[in-house]
C-alpha cells in the first residue's frame, strides 16, 4: 500500500494499525510495502512483481490486454 500527501488520513489511520509513523509509510518506495502479521508486528517488505521475480517464471499467461513493446520499434 503506498501514500501521497492527499491521502495522509488514510494514511495516519493504517499507521495506527501497524504500529508505525504515518511519515514511515509515505516513504515507502514502489517496490516497497507494510506486513502487519499477528504476533509478530508490521515489518517493511519487498513487494512481489510477477512479472519479473524468477520464482513466477512460467506460472502466468501473459496479459491479453497488454502487449509488450519490442526492442528497436
């Protein structure tokens, strides 16, 4: 979940939940994001991208509705 300054009362409202500053979440990159796991806190994590993590090599059709651009066009 990521923040811009128009949405701050959500974010202060979610920083409550978590345990963290509001200004900890609006620094939050894109690849970034907040785990809050019962018991355990809220920690920051890297965010999966399907796309490109090996680990989801093969496991995805690609997207209909979005064709790559290839190299050199």
């Amino acid at each position: 979940m990521s923040f811009s300054h128009a949405q701050y009362s959500s974010c202060k409202q979610y920083s409550e939940v978590a345990g963290l500053e509001p200004s900890e979440l609006m620094r939050l990159g894109q690849d970034e994001a907040a785990l809050s796991v019962r018991g355990e806190g809220t920690r920051k994590i890297r965010r999966l991208n399907y796309l490109k993590d090996e680990m989801f090599r093969g496991l995805f059709d690609p997207n209909p509705f979005y064709r790559r651009q290839e190299r050199g066009r």
